[in-house]
C-alpha cells in the first residue's frame, strides 16, 4: 500500500512538490508533478517526483486559459497516461493532497477534472490552492473566482488555501509554508508523548471538519516568544485568518500542539491569544510533548472550519478597445479635388528612367 500521496499541478504545485521532496521527513510520500513541461525540473528531484508531462503548445503555452488546462488533462485521462496515478490514490492512506496556483492556466484548469476523478473513486483529498493578492491582473482573480465555484460543483467539502505574496517573484517562503502544512496534516511533527497526542485518527476527524482550514508551525527561543509569534503567524501569514464576524460566526474545530520542556504547564498560556479570538469552538485535540528540544520550544496549529477567503469582486464590464475603423465615416473633401486625379506614369525613356506624377481632369 501507498503510505501518501501528493500531487501537484502546473508550475506551481509542480515546484512545491520538488521542496517536499527535498524534506526526508515527507520521504514516504509518493509524489506526482503534472505540468506541460518538465524545465524546471531538476536532477537530484527527478529520481523522487513521477512528473507526467502534458502536452504543450510551445508557441502559445497555457498561460491563463483553465480551458485548455482542463482540455489537455482530460484528453491524457482518456488516454490512460494516469491510470497508474489513480491507482496510487486509491491504494494511499489518509487523504490525498492536491496542489495548486488557481490563478493560472494548466493547475487550475487540471485540478477539477482530478477531483472529479478521484471522489469518483473513493479518494478522500484535499485541495491546496495557491490564490493571487489583491494586487495580481484581473485574470487571476477571474480564474481563481472561476475554480472555486467548479470544485463546489464537483463536491469539495474540505480545503486550505494560501495567498500569494504581492510585489515578488521570490515564491520561496510560501512554497516552505505549504510543504510545512503537508508535514502537518500528514501527522510529521508531532512528538511522541505519553501525555495527550495527536494520531492519524485525531488528524482524519479534524479534516473531515468541512470548510476552510489553517495548519501552520512555529519554533522560538522560549514559550513567551513562541506565543508572540504563533499568534502572529496565524494573523499575518501566507493563510487567510478570520475577522471578529466571522468568529462569531463560524464553529471551529482545532488542534494544538506544543513541544517544550514544561509544555504540560505552558500549553494553555503558549494558545490564549488564539483562543481568545475563538469564541464558538467544537472540539480541541492536543499533542503535549515535554521534552529538552535543545532549548527550543514549537508549537503546532490546525483551525478548521474557517469561512472561505474573501474574494476579490471584478467588474465583468469590460472597456475593450475599439476597432481600427469602429466608429468613423469617411471624410468628405472639398469639389476642386474632385477635379483631379492624381495619377503615376511610366517612365518616357530610358534615358529618364523615372516614372512621372503628374495631376489629370
């Protein structure tokens, strides 16, 4: 059987694949990369990623156009190229994790016939999805808009979401937060305890929580930073927190777990800023591990349940640009240059050489 499986889709979830590659703590996950090229592939990733290249138009690409995304999966499905991927998936514990830009072309495109797929087949998965900022062109947003309503469609219940950093091209960070969410909800860092932990069962109920849902890490020096920046973290990361409303009205379920020398006496204090800012909570699963940890103390965070992130309202009145002759008529001109006609010679020999302008009646 397939421990794990992760999959990513177009440039994007292709990229974050290769940073959970990297991670041997993610070793036994099983990983596929399903984009129209493999040049951004490198060789010390090859060995550990089954990348299943779709087919390309090199003079166009995907760019934007879900459309075609959507088209060039659906054409490789019926061409059985991921059959052996499917099987994976139905033969993977826990749920499947999907990854992608929603923005784009190939992912966002893509990602819906897999989902469609793989609930067909009785793959428990979960989408995370790369959203544009408030600063990206409108075809992200439209694409993204776009692709939330088709997952809702095919059934999506449970789902994170991250949000591109505005005025960079340095996707480094974001890419290290999604590989660390994966860690996460694959059950990797939580410390084996005989206080109250957290196990793949515990994991699988909290997941199942419909919604949008949160899974972020965090270690400092000592548990009064820690709680500074978990807090921080949660309220000012790459994944959309919650307003006060929202909290009000929203029921959450949550999962913390904290590492430390005396996590037993400082897990209550290390989570109270965050459990301030939840007053409808469901159910709470711990992981207590107290131990040295070199001086460092860490503390883990899952919140699910959470409203869907705010989109961005387009205006679908779109200005488009005129044509060439839209609008004109042709000018009039005045009756003496009706008179005459501009007309061009031949040349009257061959010692002259140049042809003649001349006006005629």
């Amino acid at each position: 059987m397939i421990n794990r499986l992760c999959i990513g889709l177009g440039n994007a979830g292709a990229t974050i694949v290769r940073e959970i590659a990297d991670r041997s703590i993610l070793d036994d996950v099983k990983l596929y990369a399903i984009d129209s090229t493999t040049t951004n592939a490198t060789i010390h990733t090859t060995r550990d990623v089954n990348y299943l290249c779709t087919i390309s138009d090199e003079d166009q690409g995907s760019g934007r156009d879900r459309e075609r995304g959507a088209a060039m999966y659906r054409y490789h499905e019926s061409n059985g190229d991921f059959d052996e991927m499917y099987s994976d998936a139905i033969d993977a514990k826990g749920p499947v994790i999907l990854i992608t830009s929603a923005a784009g072309g190939t992912g966002s495109g893509s990602i819906v016939p897999l989902c469609k797929t793989l609930l067909g087949n009785g793959v428990e998965i979960i989408p995370v999805i790369v959203f544009p900022n408030q600063l990206d062109p409108i075809a992200y947003h439209l694409n993204a808009n776009d692709l939330l309503i088709e997952l809702g469609e095919v059934g999506i219940a449970t789902y994170s979401i991250f949000v591109n950093p505005a005025n960079t091209a340095d996707y480094t960070d974001i890419n290290n937060e999604v590989a660390n969410l994966v860690e996460i909800i694959f059950g990797k860092k939580y410390h084996a305890t005989s206080k109250d932990s957290i196990d793949d069962s515990d994991l699988k109920h909290i997941l199942e929580t419909p919604g949008r849902f949160i899974a972020l890490s965090v270690k400092a020096p000592d548990t009064n930073r820690l709680k500074k920046e978990i807090t921080r973290k949660v309220f000012s990361g790459y994944q959309p927190a919650w307003t006060d409303i929202q909290a009000q009205e929203c029921t959450f379920m949550k999962a913390f777990g904290l590492t430390s020398m005396f996590a037993a006496d400082d897990h209550t204090e290390v989570f109270s800023e965050l459990n301030a800012r939840i007053p409808n909570s469901y159910d709470e699963y711990k992981n207590v591990a107290e131990e040295d940890n070199n001086g460092v103390a860490e503390a883990t965070v899952i919140i699910a349940g959470l409203p869907r992130h705010e989109v961005k309202e387009i205006n679908t009145e779109f200005n488009e640009v005129k044509g060439i002759s839209e609008g004109m008529t042709r000018s009039t001109r005045p009756k003496f240059m009706k008179r005459k006609k501009a007309t061009i010679t031949k040349p009257q020999s061959t010692e002259d050489g140049k042809p003649k302008f001349e006006w005629k009646e």
